[in-house]
C-alpha cells in the first residue's frame, strides 16, 4: 500500500476517502473501512543498549586496527596509539550503498585500502582506508564464478594474475571453495573447491601459500598460490593441534613460520608450525582450559610490527599479545565493556506473563531482558555460550512464559534447543533438543507459543515445520505430539516457518516468512489465512492471536504492523509515523498485556515499544 496523507488513496479504479486510516483496495474487491487506525505509541520500554563491540575479525597496519562490527552492522578504525575508534563505515544495515549486512571478514592491501566480505549480502566491498568511499565492490547472490554464496573469508596477497605473473591480488572463501580477483574484482580463478563449510582464509605474505580454515572438517588446508593441494593439518578434539567446535580465524606470523588458529570450542588460540619436520604440529596454545584468556576468540591478525591481535567477540575486546615460536605474553587489552542493562540490540521475541512482567529476547546481547510490571526494575540473565553450558545462549529468538507456572521458555536458535528458566531468571530448570530432523529435534528454533490445553508449539524453521510437545518441566520430559510442515509452498508446507501463536480456540497461525503469508492450522487442516483490503505481506516475521480475536501480523518487510480478523479481512495498519512515533526499523512481534496494550519489538530499530491499541 502506498500511503499519500492517509485519507485518500488510489487503488485500481477506485478512490476511496476514509477518516483517519487508509486502506487498499483490489479492483472489485470490498473495502472495509474501520472506524480510527486505532493504535497509538505510547513510549519506549527498552531503547539500544549496545556492548564496546562485538568484534569477528580484524585487520592491521602500522597506525590502525580494522575491525568488524557485525552487532553495529559496520567496521571501525582503531587507532593503535590511542586504542579509540576514529572512523566507522556509513549507513547501517541494509543492501544500499554504504550500508551492510552482518560481515564476517576484512582484509587490508599494502596500499591500505580495506576489503569487506558482506556476508549475508555476498559481495566484496573495498573501502578507503578512511572508511568512509566505497571504491569497488562486486559480487552477487550464486554459485557461479565470481558469484558468492555467503562469503566468510577474505586475504590480500601475493599471488598470480590473470596472465599468470605475480600481482596482489584477492582472495575469498564462500560455499565450499576458493574464489581469486584482482583488487578491482575481477574474477581470476576458482582454484580450490569442495570445501565443508570453509570460514576464513590467509596468505602466507613470504611464500604466497594460501591457507583455508575448512571449518566442519576442523582442519585446515594449505595450497600453493598455483591452486595446488601442499598439505592440512587439525583434527577434532580437545587435544593438542584439534579444534572442538569451528575454527574461525586465521593468520600468519610476518615471517609465515607460524600459524594462528582460533579454536572458540575450547577458548583458545593454537599456534602451529608451518615448516620443516614440525609443520603442521601445535607449538603451544594460548587461552584454553581454566585460563580464561579468552570467551569466543575469533578474527585474528598479526601486526607489521609483529604482534598478534584476537578479536574476542564475546568479551567484546581486542587483545595484544606479543609472542615467540616458545609462547605468548598478553600486552594490552581494548574496549570489553559489556552492554548496559537498560537496553537492547536487535530484539526479538517478546512475552508478558500473567502479572505483566515483560521478558525480551535481547539477540546480540546473548541475554534475556526482564522488566517487572511494579516496579520497573529491569533485570536480565543468560551470556554467551556453546550446547552443554548452563545458562548459556547463542542467539535465541522466541520467548514465551508457561501460564500457571510462570516458567521462560526460550528458543535457543543456534544451538537448536529449547530452555527454560525460572520467571526471574536466577536457574535454568530443563532444556531439550539437538540438531536433527527428527521429532522432537529442531534445527534453528524461532517461534514459541502456548495453547490453551497448556501444549508448547515451536516453529522449527530449519525444519520447514512446526511441533507440538507436553512439557512437564518438574520431571524434565518434553513429549513430542505432532510434526507437521515439510519445506515448499504449498498448503502446509513452508518457507522458514518463524513467528507462531494459538488463539482461544486453539488455531494456530504461522507467520510462513519467506512465502510471504500466514497459514492457520485448524481441526487438523491447514489453510492460508486470506489477505483482503490491504497489500500482501512482505517477509513477515510474526503473528499474535489478540485477545479481541484478531490477528496482528509484523509485516517486517513493509515496516509496519497489521491487525486483520481469523479470515484476513484488514482492520488497520500501524507504522511508526501513524503511531506517532519515528519509523519503525523492523516490527519483529507483538505480545498483549491485555485487550487494549501491547509491547512491539522493532528489531533494527533497537527498541521494544508500548502501544495503545484498539
């Protein structure tokens, strides 16, 4: 819909004049008109809170330190001597020029341009070694050459050009291989394939050997700069020279004697030998154990002037360490302030309890935020973690509270898992799940519901389905009752199935995000809930089942709300302007504390909001 003065609005062929709300007409099709666009802010609850940084890798020069800051959607400069950060890419998150997605990689040229692999948005950019002029970028979403399919990994260095003479030149890691251009873009070659998931790449700047972290094989692989297979080394574990979990970051010491891997499944950072009757063979780890030196240690690089630099994402810090081929000696550590309890980044799910209590799932922060109804206290719990760690998260979405006992249920997304925790949060009481397709199982949980027979519903997007569970927490049992979806579009069928709600009669509606609609599953059928007197929805993320008996969709690609009947007839649009307030950055979804307030979460706009709503 495309909205003039909101009073009136040409569809087709008809001109329909309301009174304080507009709606789209399809040619021939009814117009219902509402009495007032009845939804009005009424103030902020929790605005941005946001940590020092959230760092995945970094690039260095003699004066500066360049880092990816996926949690601000954007890289920083740091100056070295001062350790403050003096300039940071324009725009913010988006697909527009300046702008970009949650980036993984960067890389600096000898002149000191920056490359940034745009991960989600698979494309290159290259920046002034100011940040602020994008000078080339390239790439487009696919697998054919010189195409990416999410690009996690980038290198500058000597290699060969398209002649085959030795020039600078570009490499990348995406899908499972080895993409090389020219500094402008230009595709070169793709010499190396078959890669499982490889996550980060480097050049050996002395001898121009190319080494790629093959992530789920948890080794790494090393190539001549011809393309040619020279030798790998890592394994799985726990031991010396194994990786548990992904490795991530690589870099090379300025002589290419000594690797550095980071291993985030057990918190530390391996050097290896990279020569000789000891290469492949660890030198000695840095972190690991009981020594805290690190949280999730991922980008790495070493300095002109030879020292190594871990981005430490979940410490939110940067770490100087100096080193030999004996061991390593922590310098200086930066930034590492944790977010502010106040606030969030990028919330998600949000829920209220039967007291009013409000829980958010603050997604970047790793946590989960809890304002009390009396007293405004806001308290939150959980921290950054891997399957196993009590309390932990990694990057939950949904959140729901269990009427009767008050009890947090969270979808803990990467870890494919559901948690529960107690109403204020100080103990986790039970947690099911793993990564598989069978049911019971999820893969990336998002979406969490209650019936009214007291059953759990979960849209398991990796799955193209949703559950149905009996969860008794006191005897730690989830019984699994239904499975139902497969991936596609038809009827039942789903495109990352994400937001989910039951209303009183125990229909449930699934916000289907990448077919771009609401299907309802009603008497053991499912259907497509109809859209009339409004535009279709576009990547909607949630739905809520009010309690006057609507349905109020997050139409988070139109950047709106939608309150609509069972039977999809339009009641209302709410943007931020029609609220009264600035436009909303990413409705995500909408809880009710009762029939006429409600909480939205606008997720890229970092705020979760209260609104009057009738």
């Amino acid at each position: 819909m495309t909205m003039h003065d909101r009073r009136t609005l040409l569809t087709g062929a008809t001109a329909v004049a309301l009174s304080g709300a507009v709606t789209t007409v399809a040619s021939g099709a009814h117009a219902e008109t509402p009495a007032r666009a009845g939804a009005t802010y009424l103030g902020t609850v929790l605005g941005g809170a946001f940590a020092s940084m959230y760092p995945v890798d970094v690039a260095t020069t003699s004066a500066y330190y360049y880092v990816v800051d996926p949690g601000r959607y954007r890289v920083e400069r740091v100056v070295r001597a001062t350790g403050k950060i003096d300039k940071w890419t324009k725009g913010g998150k988006g697909t527009g020029d300046g702008d970009m997605g949650a980036a993984r990689a960067v890389a600096v040229d000898k002149s000191g341009a920056v490359y940034v692999a745009d991960t989600p948005n698979n494309r290159m950019v290259k920046y002034s070694p100011d940040l602020q002029t994008e000078l080339a970028k390239w790439g487009t979403k696919g697998t054919a050459p010189g195409q990416f399919t999410a690009v996690y990994g980038v290198a500058v260095g000597p290699g060969l050009d398209q002649n085959g003479a030795p020039a600078e030149v570009v490499y990348t890691v995406d899908g499972s291989r080895v993409q090389v251009f020219t500094k402008t873009g230009a595709l070169i070659k793709v010499f190396a394939t078959g890669f499982n998931q490889p996550r980060q790449i480097e050049v050996n700047k002395v001898t121009g050997d190319v080494y790629v972290v093959n992530a789920r094989e948890r080794r790494i692989d090393v190539f001549s700069k011809a393309g040619n297979a020279l030798f790998s080394f890592g394994s799985e574990g726990s031991g010396p020279g194994q990786f548990k979990g992904d490795p991530r970051g690589i870099t090379l010491s300025r002589n290419g004697n000594i690797a550095f891997v980071t291993d985030d499944g057990n918190a530390r950072i391996i050097a290896f030998s990279t020569t000789g009757t000891t290469r492949g063979k660890q030198l000695y780890a840095i972190g690991g154990g009981t020594s805290k030196a690190f949280i999730d240690p991922r980008g790495v690089d070493v300095t002109p002037d030879g020292l190594l630099l871990v981005a430490d994402e979940w410490d939110y810090s940067l770490k100087e360490y100096s080193f030999t081929s004996a061991g390593a000696t922590l310098k200086r550590r930066l930034f590492g302030v944790r977010a502010p309890k106040t606030g969030a980044n990028s919330p998600r799910g949000v829920a209220v309890d039967a007291k009013g209590n409000l829980f958010v799932s603050d997604w970047w922060n790793q946590r989960i935020v809890r304002k009390d109804a009396a007293t405004g206290a806001i308290t939150t719990w959980g921290q950054r973690g891997i399957r196993g760690e009590v309390m932990s998260l990694n990057f939950q979405w949904a959140v729901a509270v269990q009427p009767g006992t008050g009890h947090v249920f969270v979808a803990n997304r990467e870890s494919h898992e559901i948690k529960v925790f107690n109403n204020t949060g100080s103990q986790q009481l039970f947690v099911w799940g793993s990564r598989n397709s069978q049911p019971g199982n999820f893969t990336f949980p998002q979406g969490l519901a209650f019936a009214p027979d007291g059953t759990l519903w979960v849209a398991d997007s990796g799955n193209s389905r949703v559950q149905q569970f009996r969860v008794n927490v006191a005897n730690k049992t989830a019984t699994v009752l239904k499975a139902l979806g497969s991936a596609g579009t038809g009827v039942g069928q789903f495109g990352m199935p994400t937001g989910i709600s039951v209303d009183a009669d125990g229909t449930v509606y699934v916000a289907d995000t990448l077919n771009n609609r609401i299907q309802a599953y009603r008497n053991g059928s499912w259907s497509v809930v109809p859209v009339s007197g409004t535009r279709g929805f576009r990547v909607p993320w949630g739905v809520t089942a009010a309690p006057d008996g609507s349905l109020w969709v997050a139409d988070t690609g139109n950047k709106r709300l939608v309150k609509m009947s069972t039977s999809g007839a339009f009641a209302y649009e709410v943007t931020g302007a029609s609220a009264g307030t600035t436009a909303f950055g990413g409705p995500f979804q909408v809880t009710f504390v009762n029939a006429s307030t409600a909480y939205m979460s606008d997720t890229w706009g970092n705020r979760v909001i209260k609104l009057s709503v009738s």
